[in-house]
C-alpha cells in the first residue's frame, strides 16, 4: 500500500483523519497515486490538480523521502521507499498567504 | 414564529446566524468549512433548506457545497460523506468542475478578454464569486465566475455547464478585469418572466438574456465611465452591483465604480440617480422588500482608500428611487470606522417591517429590523466579510 499524506484542508474535505493509503496496480508515480486517491475520495478531484490540464496546482508540492519532486515527470517512479510503503508520499500547501 | 436565517460568507469560513421575528436575539453557527474563503451562499426560493455554497482556495482551487436541511450539515454534491467511487466506477465529483466552453467550429477558445497589459488573454477559471438558485427549481442554480462567465447547474450543483452565449456574443475582447478580478459577481432573475436573466460583470457592465441565457446583449447605455477611454463605451463600465424589486422587475437599481444609477426599462437606458449622496462609490445597493422606491447604498470613499468618508459607516436610504438620500446611522459607528462594504454584502429580509443586513470586511454584521432607522451588529468581530444573504423563515 502507498501512504499518502494530505494537507489539513483536503483531509477535512475528504473527512478522513491522519494518513490515507492506496492500492496501485502498475507503476507508482505522482500520476498513478493521484488518480487512485481521486478514485477513492472522489470530492477531491481538481483540488490537487486542474480538472482539464491535470496540471498540480501551483500551490501544492509533492515530498517524500526529504526531497521535492514537485517538478519532477507525473510518470516519473517515486521512491522505493515509497513504494515499499516505507515512507509516505507527502502533498504540502505552500505556506503563504494570510 | 416567521424567522431569519443570515447567510454569512468571509474569508476564513461561512457562518449561519438566526433568530425570530424580532431579530434582537441571534444565534450564530459556525465557522462551517473553517479555514476556506467562502465567497457567496444562498437559498433556493423554493426550498428554503437547500442551501448552495462557493468555497475556495488559493491552494485547492473551487469547491461547491449543498446544504439539504438549512445549513446543519453540507455535502459536495455528487459525493457524499464517506461515499466512495467503486472500483472502475463511473467518475465523480464534477461538482467543482467549470470549464468553458471553445468554439464549436475550431476547438479553440471561445474568445480571449483584454489583461491589464492590454493585451488580449485567454480566459482562465479561477472561482465562483456568486450563486443564483433558480425561481423555480430547487436543482437549478447559476454560479458567476472569474473569468467572468455565467454557468448553470440543472442537478443540484452535481455539474455545471457554461452560458457561453454570453462571453460569445462579440464583446469579450473588450471585457477587461478589475483590481477586483474579472467577475461575473451579480445575477437577476426575472420572477415575471422567467426567459430574463440579467447579469454584471466587473468591468465589462451589465447584460441582459431574454431567452434563458441563450443569447445577450449589453445594457449599458446612459453609463458614463471616465476611467475609459470611451466614458460611454457599449461595453468596459465597472458595474459592482445591480438590484431589483420583484413586483416591478422592469426597474433595476446600479452601484456603479462611481454613480448610482437606475433604469425604468430593463436596462436599455440607464440615468444617475447619486443626488446628495457624500461619495457615489460604493459597492452594495438593495430594495426594500415592500417600497419598490426605497433604496439603500453604503457610500465608500474611494479609489484609494475604500473606506466610509469621516470614518463614520453610513448607510443612506433614499425613499424616492435615487437623488434624495439620508443618512441612516443610529447604531452605526460614527468616528473611527474604516472598514468596506463589498458588493454581495447587503440583503433585506421579507418580514414586517423589513429588516436590512450588511457585513463588513471588519467583520461585523449589522441588522437593522426597522427598514434601517436603528441599527445594531449581530456580531462583531468574525473574519472579513465577504456575502451577506438573508432567508425570511416562515
């Protein structure tokens, strides 16, 4: 199972509490843990990213394992330690704004 | 026991306040999606506990919320609490989803809107600013964006789909947005006809549809804008509010940038009507519920400083249609009140006598239960107030 971690916001949305976790079948990327959270908790699609670009919003960022990969491919494979379920797959607001 | 429930929107999250008849004693719930800008909410006519919500995010992006039963609890619509999808399931949550139309003959967008270079821009959804249920159908609802467009759901906010005879109709390169944004903030429906829809747009003015949104023409003349290049352009005026009585629908009352302006004609001709006002700026105006001629504004000093003048928050009321005002301030602060009024934050109740409500961005909401001769806040101190509606309960 890959753990995902939601920022406050979505997780109230979503009214779940602490980390959730998903099933991939396949490769594990930015894209394919999206798509399954979205199958999951369906009110939060267009929240991480643009329901026609598919585009993560600007203020959102993709962690895990202490790096950034918000700028890395969609399809690109996540970490091992991720996909061995390890480490979660953080998606962070940006702090800003008031 | 008739009642009131005041729909309030802020920055930081929505807000119910209720009471009875009299409207001395509040209650207040909330705040409800704690956190989120919650720019507008209101109720259907026809089913007062329905309940639609704009609650955004700079970070998440547009969220629509349902209320079945008057505010106790909310869901997206299309997804409930705890529901899932199933596996392989057919896609939900196109609730939040407003995209707009493109050309039918070429694909590509519709049309594209002047940006504050000048140059022309592709319109980019960004939030739902107001939402508009229908006269008649509980299920039916028009949201106005920015980008400015209008959008209409016909499944209870399940999905919308775009109006786009309106942003088609030839003006759009000439809209242009506001320091405000490019908003469609203001939408009428016509209770006497049920094809009419008028709507404002900041800045590109104000439109009229009588054939149920289909097609639009601009209504904007007798509007002189100094601040364009053609002060009497057919299009560009930076319209923040239009109001109507609903026994006399053809009357339409408009808080201009600056100017306060009416139409005896369903907009073809517009003339001012800001008379002894101390400032014509401002950004609510409303109708009394029973005195089609009685008309209340909040004056705003502006551009630059979008505060009451003297720092004394006055609402004016003119009993006339325009031209003769009072200030009405008994219970209103009178020395050191710098706060604004935005352009959704005023509403009347039905009840007799009429009640009047307004909210501020120093987050009090204030009530007066006598047609605005005595005012008090319900509350003081929530965060900026961004809408202000009101439901007379039977």
């Amino acid at each position: 199972m890959i753990r995902v971690v939601l920022p406050a916001h979505l997780r109230g949305l979503a009214h779940i509490a602490g980390e959730v976790q998903v099933e991939i079948k396949g490769p594990v990327t930015q894209r394919s843990v999206v798509d399954a959270l979205e199958a999951s908790y369906p009110m939060l699609r267009g929240t991480i990213r643009d329901h026609v670009t598919q585009q993560r919003r600007p203020f959102l960022r993709f962690f895990a394992c202490e790096e950034d990969l918000s700028h890395e491919s969609p399809d690109a494979p996540l970490p091992d330690a991720v996909v061995a379920g390890k480490e979660p797959l953080l998606i962070v607001g940006a702090i800003a704004g008031g | 026991m008739s009642g009131v429930r005041v729909l309030v929107g802020t920055r930081k999250g929505a807000f119910i306040l209720t009471s009875d008849g009299k409207r001395e004693r509040w209650d207040v719930s909330g705040p409800h999606f704690a956190g989120w800008e919650l720019y507008h909410l209101k109720g259907s006519p026809v089913d007062p506990n329905r309940l639609y919500a704009s609650q955004c995010s700079g970070w998440f992006g547009q969220i629509i919320q349902r209320s079945d039963d008057g505010g106790k609890t909310w869901t997206q619509p299309g997804t409930p609490p705890g529901e899932q999808a199933a596996p392989g399931g057919p896609p939900k949550a196109e609730s939040n989803k407003f995209v707009y139309d493109t050309s039918a003959e070429t694909g590509k967008p519709l049309t594209t809107h002047q940006f504050y270079d000048g140059k022309q821009h592709p319109w980019e959804f960004k939030r739902v600013w107001h939402l508009e249920p229908s006269l008649s159908d509980p299920d039916t609802v028009y949201a106005g964006v920015e980008d400015a467009a209008l959008f209409r759901s016909k499944d209870g906010g399940k999905s919308w789909q775009e109006l786009s005879g309106l942003r088609g109709h030839g003006t759009g390169p000439k809209w242009q947005p506001g320091a405000g944004g490019m908003c469609l903030h203001t939408i009428v429906l016509d209770p006497s006809n049920p094809k009419r829809v008028f709507v404002a747009i900041s800045a590109a003015g104000a439109f009229r549809s009588d054939d149920a949104g289909e097609t639009w023409q601009p209504i904007n003349r007798g509007l002189k804008s100094e601040y364009i290049p053609d002060p009497e352009a057919e299009v560009g005026h930076c319209v923040h509010r239009i109001a109507m009585h609903r026994s006399r629908p053809g009357v339409l009352f408009m808080q201009k940038h600056w100017d306060v302006m009416r139409s005896d004609n369903a907009g073809d001709l517009w003339k001012e009507v800001s008379g002894n006002l101390p400032t014509d700026f401002g950004f609510v105006v409303d109708v009394h519920a029973h005195e089609p001629e009685t008309i209340y504004v909040v004056p705003i000093k502006s551009d630059g400083e979008h505060f009451p003048p003297d720092g004394k928050l006055r609402v004016y009321r003119s009993r006339s249609g325009g031209n003769e005002w009072e200030a009405l301030t008994k219970g209103l602060p009178q020395r050191d009140c710098y706060v604004n009024v935005l352009r959704d934050a005023m509403a009347v109740d039905s009840l007799d006598k009429c009640g009047i409500y307004f909210g501020t961005t120093g987050g009090q909401v204030y009530c007066s239960a006598d047609a605005g001769d005595n005012w008090a806040p319900i509350v003081r101190d929530l965060p900026a107030v961004l809408s202000v509606e009101v439901q007379t309960l039977a």
